[in-house]
C-alpha cells in the first residue's frame, strides 16, 4: 500500500521535503519524474521544488502530481468532511 504524506502545506518550505517523501515512496528518480510528467519542468526546477528554493506553479503542480499518479481534484482538503 502506498504511504501518502498527510502533511499540509503552508509554505514553500513545507513542500520539498513532503515530494522528496513522495518519490521515495514511489521509487521514482527525479529524472523518470520528469519524463513522466512530459517535459512540463526541468530537473533543476524540481530539484529548487525539494530544496524549498521555489514552488511549482499551478500548471507545474498539476503535472507534478498526475506524473505521480495523483488527480489533484481528488486530493482531500483537511477541512473537507
């Protein structure tokens, strides 16, 4: 079963160690994540994501997590019921 981090996100800081996390747990190498998500950003962009450096844009992270295998419409707001 596939661990999903439950960590909310407030800052860009927050955010690069919850997809580091992520793609250890889907054994997945920034290179393939790249590829996987079409070129939509670079690995130096992704690696500046992890680092906390920058945060993907709206179009990024839409890429980011369908190359994931995530719908970001169907990730759960911690205020949803």
């Amino acid at each position: 079963m596939i661990r999903i981090p439950t960590a909310r996100i407030e800052t860009v800081a927050d955010f690069g160690p919850i997809l580091d996390d992520l793609l250890e747990t889907h054994r997945i190498s920034q290179r393939a994540l790249v590829e996987a998500a079409g070129g939509s950003f670079t690995r130096a962009q992704l690696y500046l994501w992890i680092v906390g450096k920058t945060a993907p844009s709206l179009a990024g992270l839409i890429k980011l997590v369908q190359a994931l295998g995530y719908d970001l419409a169907l990730v759960p707001r911690e205020d949803a019921q």
